[in-house]
C-alpha cells in the first residue's frame, strides 16, 4: 500500500519536476541571452523540485519490489534498470542541477549565470529523460502518471 502511493507520487511529481525545469531551462536561456537577472527564482523552484522528487525516489528505491540486491540482478533487465542504472542516472542528473545552480550563484553577471544555469540543467534534464521509465520502454512497468 505504501509503496503503491508513493510509486504514483513519484510518477506523477516527475511532470512538476520536468516543467520546472524546462520553465529554468527557458529562463536561463533568456537571461543569457538578454544579460538581464531573471532566471534565478525558477532555478531555485527547480532545484527544490528536483531534490524533492530525489528524496521521494530514494525511499521508493528501498521499498520497491523492482529493487533487488542479490546476484543475478545484471542480467534481470528490469532489476537493472531499477537497481542500478535509474538511481544513478537520477543521481548524476540532481548533481548537475545542484552544481549548475552553485555556479550560477556565484557567476559575474547576470548573462554568466543564464549560461551556466542553462547548460547544467539542459544537460541535467537530458539525463532524467533518459532515465525515466516510460510506458513505451518495453518490460519497465512505467507509467504516464
């Protein structure tokens, strides 16, 4: 039951996380591009989201059924997926996003923290996309919400 509730959390609050990020991403861009402040407040939402959602998938990611830590875990595709290479792409993703918004903090101006906001989180919401279990991704048992 509790795993079941925040399993959907955790799929639902992605779409909250992904557009929070691409709102950065596009503010980002136009403080960059302008060299006018404006792109911090949306980072800052983003970043908390994206954290939010990291502690809600790490406490899923112990609960889960799809989580497994015994042998032969490498050559269960969807065991790996959840054991090994979901958490670490998630990891590394919320890494650049932290990173990206404590260089942006103490950047020059204001068009150097557009910049640096926009590659780290564009780079960091890559990663997530990749690392999502989609419905289409055959065998993961991901869903839209």
């Amino acid at each position: 039951m509790l795993y079941q509730i925040l399993d959907h959390a955790h799929s639902g609050f992605r779409w909250v996380v992904l557009l929070l990020l691409l709102a950065a991403i596009f503010s980002a861009f136009q403080a960059w591009q302008s060299g006018r402040a404006g792109a911090s407040k949306m980072s800052f939402y983003a970043l908390m989201a994206a954290h939010i959602q990291l502690l809600g998938g790490l406490i899923l990611y112990f609960i889960s059924p799809y989580v497994k830590f015994e042998g032969g875990v490498m050559k269960d595709a969807v065991a790996r997926f959840y054991t090994v290479e979901h958490i670490s792409m998630m990891l590394i993703a919320i890494a650049l996003i932290t990173v990206g918004y404590s260089k942006a903090k103490r950047a020059a101006n204001d068009a150097a923290r557009g910049k640096t906001t926009f590659w780290f989180y564009l780079i960091g919401l890559l990663v997530i996309l990749a690392a999502i279990p989609w419905p289409f991704r055959s065998g993961l048992g991901g869903n839209w919400f």
